[in-house]
C-alpha cells in the first residue's frame, strides 16, 4: 500500500494531468524523480525523524533557484541551471516538502497580471475569462488548483498578494531580509522578499517560519487589548470594481465584530508613493538587475523577450542620477507622512483592498500599461515603506473571489497573521475513513485547503461498515443505544470547500451531523442505509484505520 508521502505526490501529477494547465508550469519535474523524493521521506518519518512538511507538496516561482530546474525569470534564453537551490527551497525541502517544479510568472517579475510571459499567459484558477494576476502568476494557481499545498513567490510591487486575491488564497509578503534573497533572479534588489502562497492561513505561516531568518528587528511591545485598524475613507480607494467598496467595507465590519477597533486614516502618502515605483526612478533599479542582458537579447533579436517588459526595462537606462535622488527624497517624506499617519491611529495594521478590480485577458490586452499600474494601487508602496503584509481571502464579489490586505510596520509578520485570521471563517468537518490523514482520499481534503485539529471519537451511538467501495472506505451510520464510539478526526475548511465538497461527494456517502465526545457536533461523513446490504460490520474495531491494520 502506497505511504503518506507517495501517495500525496502520485495525487498531485494525477490532479496536473487531469485538469490540463500548462500555462501554470516552465518545467514540471519528471513525476518519477518526485515519487523517489517521496519514497525517502516516508522512509525517514518510518525512522523517526520530525519532518513538518512531510510529504507536502510545493512549487517554485521560475525566477527563484532549484537544484535540477532551469531558472529562467520567465524568459528561456536568460535560463541557467543552478547548482543549489535557493535558501528558501533548500529549508522547505529540509523540511520534507516535494517540489513539483517550476512556474510560469511576468517576465522578469515586471508586472502584475500574469500574462507577460513566452511560456503563454495564465488566467485564474477558476475564471478563465480573468487575469491570474502576477508576477508569481503560476504558483498562486497551482496553490488555488489544489496541486500544490505551498507556493514560492516573489513580491516587489504586490506580486505576492495580487495573484492571491484573484484566486482565493493565502499570500504572505514578509518584512524585508526576513526571508533570504540569495538565490533569486532580482527585479528590484533592495525591494524583493521571497513570498509564501498557501490555501490556509496556519499553513503559510508554517512554511513562513521554516525559509526565515531573524532579521535582526522585532515589532515594538504593544500592551494587551482589541486589535488596532486602520481604515481609509471609502472615497479615498478610487475607482474600483462594482462591488468591492462594499466587499472592503464588510470584511472591515467582520474585524469590528470580532472586537477590532477601526480607525480613520489619510491613503494619500500611500498610493502617492505606489505611483512612484513604476512612474518614478525607482524602475532604475530593474535595468540594473537584467537591462544588459535585454541590450544585448534585443540586439540579437531575441524572439522571447516580451515587449512590455523589455520596454519597460529599456526605458530606465536613460533615467537621470539626479532625478532618482529627488525621488529618494519625495518617498522619505512620503514615508514619513504615512508613518505619522499610522502612528496617529496608534494603529497596528492597515486594512486596505488588495487591488481595486479582476481584469480580463482582454482588458490586459487593450491596455497593458495602464491595467498593470492600476493593479499596483495598493501594493507599490509596501516595500518602498519597509512595510510587512499579508492578503487573504475576504468573500467573493459576483461570484469571484475578493481579498483584502494587512499592513504593519517591519517586524510585525505574525501580528498581522493574528489579525488576518479573524478575517478566515472556517468550519468544521468530522472525518472517520477514507479521508483520515495517510488515506487514499484525505489529499481531497487538503486541495479544498482543510487543516487537522484534532483526534477524538464520536458519542457511543454509532456503527462502522465495510462498504464495497473503490478505493475501500467506511459507512458511519447512527444506531442510538446499538452503537459504540468510533474514531473520529477534526479537520477545519473554508465554508466554501465544504460546499465543493458536498456537492461532488459520490452515493451512497452522505455528510451530516456527527455528534462527538465533547458533546459537540460537526459536519461529517455519514452513509446512506441500502448501502449496508452485505457490508462487513467492523464496528469492533473502533475506527476505520484500526480495522485497516488489522
């Protein structure tokens, strides 16, 4: 019988292969290479040895270093093959996570959208019509996909967060040196954090904490007490799409109700300077990373330089000395202006949109420049700031995903989590069979971004089947004074993934009520009665997985 690990890894390439999205990958590991990685960590936790990504599986962003991956930044004639990896994969595979390869991004990670790619453009994970949003373009879907449990990205103007909100998921944007660089193809070197995707909020934070490095500062003592919020006027956020002011105004509510104190805040500091980034000399910086290599490509008539890209980058070579000083000095009186203005809220994070809108591949197409700028919003500014940042999902808007962002001073990565996960709601979901950790079908669960709580039982009320099923699983029925205790596992999903869940769940399996020891109750697996016809009662065993070993 296949393990943990080998079998998490043989349903990912199952998944890739079935739902068909090239676009996501530059390179997909060869799925034998990946099965061996797996078969040595289950032979490692066999030994004992603590692994806490044991058989997790993760992408790499195309412009971060992987051992045995061609780094391309997006574009195939820049691509070298690194002779390690980068910092951050090194810690997550020490870990026991499986890189499945590397992914498609905006060329050069110059660009928000996702589609300034030779590897082709990658729409959203579940709205093909829609942009993924970028640079980290392929390893935001393939997290929100469910074939990957983690994601590498990198963030300079948002590209860690953008793609997040337009598909769902978790992206963590860390304090600035919090995580290592080395490794990474730079786009602005004194800007660039490595970034974390993940479908849950508690697994980004994990993988956050195994690639960091103290940075050397800490997020100043704050005494106990509600959450401090700040929130800018609605008129202040623009333009946006119909509906997100009030998607940003519920999501501000629900911190409300969960004790947070809101309070006003002057933006204008902060998207003055996010205009800045890309209209000002900081672009500079980005010809200084790769503007010798785009010279010389389009000398050569290179046929994979994506021209929006190489524009822009081109561009910045003939920005003046002097006006990148006047710009250094414009954003430290910005930054201080916004810096006042938190610290006039007494304020431990700022609440803002992630972007104000979901494009189209068509808008993007009609107007490249102007989509792009306008994505960047509310992002530019948080690294120009020395800021941290974390964006979640917050609801939907016509059936699209929305997401909001938290921002802190440098330091403050896990309060920002504390905060941000009042803005998660998760549900519950008792599992007793073939979903249980280890078996054929719990990588369902962890696609639909389910996290484990807990081991239990239910009440002494129920009876346990062997059903003829494929792959094997148990019917859980109820029998009142008939019945025994069977063991039980508390996994916590999105309410959204208990829908999926629902609705794809094949007869005679059934969720309903399950009532646990605690004297509490969950949404579980229960099994329809004509399915009991000639099933092996194993109710003796006390659980699915004990009547398995057996």
């Amino acid at each position: 019988m296949p393990t943990p690990a080998l079998t998490r890894i043989r349903a990912a390439h199952d998944l890739i292969e079935r739902i068909r999205r090239p676009d996501i990958w530059i390179t997909l590991r060869p799925r034998a290479d990946a099965e061996a990685d797996a078969r040595d960590i289950d032979t490692r936790v066999a030994a004992g040895e603590q692994l806490p990504l044991a058989g997790r599986t993760f992408a790499v962003k195309g412009n971060i270093d992987a051992k045995g991956l061609p780094t391309t930044a997006g574009c195939p004639s820049y691509a070298y093959d690194p002779p390690v990896d980068a910092p951050a994969v090194a810690s997550l595979k020490a870990a026991g996570a499986v890189v499945l390869g590397s992914t498609n991004m905006d060329q050069f990670a110059t660009g928000l959208v996702g589609t300034r790619s030779p590897y082709g453009a990658v729409h959203s994970a579940h709205h093909p019509d829609r942009i993924s949003g970028g640079s980290s373009s392929g390893s935001a879907v393939a997290v929100a996909l469910g074939v990957a449990d983690l994601a590498l990205g990198t963030d300079t103007a948002g590209s860690g967060r953008v793609p997040a909100a337009f598909n769902g998921i978790v992206g963590l944007k860390p304090t600035r040196g919090l995580v290592p660089t080395d490794g990474v193809v730079p786009a602005c070197a004194t800007l660039d954090c490595v970034s974390v995707f993940a479908r849950t909020l508690p697994e980004a934070e994990l993988a956050l904490a195994l690639i960091a490095t103290p940075p050397g500062r800490e997020a100043p003592h704050r005494a106990p007490g509600p959450w401090r919020i700040a929130v800018p006027p609605t008129a202040q956020l623009g333009a946006m799409d119909d509906g997100w002011a009030e998607a940003y105004e519920a999501a501000a509510e629900r911190l409300a109700t969960a004790g947070a104190r809101l309070g006003p805040i002057d933006l204008t500091p902060f998207t003055d300077a996010a205009a800045l980034l890309y209209e000002g000399a900081f672009v500079a910086e980005r010809y200084t990373a790769v503007g010798e290599f785009i010279d010389k490509a389009t000398t050569a008539e290179a046929g994979d330089l994506d021209p929006t890209v190489a524009a822009i980058i081109r561009r910045a070579r003939d920005i003046p000395a002097h006006r990148l000083f006047a710009d250094q000095a414009r954003l430290g009186a910005l930054r201080d202006q916004a810096m006042a203005a938190l610290a006039a809220t007494d304020a431990d994070a700022l609440l803002l949109p992630t972007a104000p809108g979901h494009p189209t591949l068509a808008d993007v197409a009609a107007d490249p420049l102007r989509a792009n700028a306008r994505l960047g919003r509310f992002t530019n500014s948080t690294n120009l700031f020395d800021l941290a940042a974390v964006a979640v999902p917050a609801g939907e808007v016509a059936g699209r995903p929305f997401g909001v962002m938290l921002i802190g001073p440098a330091g403050t990565d896990d309060r920002l989590a504390r905060i941000a996960a009042h803005l998660t709601p998760r549900t519950r979901l008792a599992v007793v069979g073939a979903h249980l950790a280890g078996q054929p079908l719990n990588p369902q669960l962890l696609a639909l971004g389910a996290t484990f709580k807990a081991t239990t039982t239910t009440t002494a009320g129920y009876r346990l089947f062997a059903l003829r099923t494929d792959p094997p699983k148990p019917g859980l029925v109820h029998a009142g004074s008939g019945g025994h205790r069977i063991e039980a596992e508390i996994w916590e999903l999105p309410p959204e993934g208990l829908g999926a869940l629902t609705a794809a769940l094949p007869r005679p399996m059934t969720i309903g009520r399950v009532e646990l020891a605690d004297g509490t109750s969950a949404p579980g697996f229960l099994c329809e009665p004509a399915a009991l016809d000639g099933a092996e009662d194993i109710t003796e065993y006390g659980g699915w997985r004990a009547f398995r070993n057996s």
